[in-house]
C-alpha cells in the first residue's frame, strides 16, 4: 500500500498530473465501451460486462474530482 501512495505522490508532484488523470479517463471510457458491446453484441453472461461498467464508471468519472 506505501508503494501505491508513493506513486501518487511521484504523479502528483510531476508535470504528468493531468496526462494521468486523461488516461484513467480514457481506460474508463473503453471498459464502459466495451462492456456494452459485449452485452448488446455477445451472447455471453452478464457477469462479464457489468464487471467492465461497474470497473469503469469510477475510472471515468472519478479522475476529475480528486
């Protein structure tokens, strides 16, 4: 867990503070994309893509408030 808070704190004393904040928003958008496709277009269980629009809501929208 310090790993994770050091890399946070790397990110946000670096230049790249919104670079990173547009590719978690960027990550979010394709898993939300993609697991719509994959329940409109597949036949496959439900489980899998409300995995990807649950995962990413909070990586799409959550990046502009922190």
């Amino acid at each position: 867990m310090d790993e994770v808070l050091e890399l946070a704190d790397v990110v946000a004393d670096s230049e790249l503070e919104g670079l990173f904040v547009w590719l978690l928003r960027l990550v979010g958008l394709l898993a939300i994309l993609g697991g719509l496709g994959l329940w409109l277009l597949t036949d496959i269980t439900l489980v899998v893509p409300l995995a990807l629009l649950v995962g990413g809501s909070p990586c799409w929208s959550f990046p502009g408030y922190v």
